[in-house]
C-alpha cells in the first residue's frame, strides 16, 4: 500500500434554474425566459440537458445586468 496520500476532494455545487430564482427573489418563470431570451450567463457546467450554474457566477451578473426598465439600447 503506498503511503501518498491523496488531495481532499472538493465539491462544486452548481445552482439550477430553481436555485437561481430563489437566490435572487425571482419566479422561476423569470428565469427560464432570461434563458431562452439570452439573458442569463453562460452555464458553467451541464449535465445532460440540465444547466448550472456556479454561485459567484450569478452573484456577478446579478451585480452588473441592468435595472429594471433599464434601457440597454443607449451607450453609456
């Protein structure tokens, strides 16, 4: 038996649709149509046909998309 011992393992957790309306205060409704309109942020894992989502990954967009009725057509 070798007496290296292994790194410990980390876990990744990734964040759903679900997960992400929660952390934000949003429908999931809201969500999925971010989504399907290009909104979101690219997913950084996926699974299948399930996305997610890596937490500090939503907390910076949430940071830097725009407000409410922002008009996102004017330069700055």
């Amino acid at each position: 038996m070798s007496s290296a011992k292994r790194p410990p393992r980390t876990t990744v957790v990734y964040l759903s649709r679900g997960d992400v309306a929660r952390r934000l205060g949003l429908s999931e409704d809201t969500i999925k149509s971010y989504d399907r309109r290009g909104y979101m942020p690219p997913a950084d894992a996926k699974i299948g046909r399930v996305y997610g989502w890596l937490p500090e990954s939503i907390d910076e967009w949430q940071r830097n998309r725009p407000g409410r009725g922002a008009r996102t057509d004017l330069g700055r």
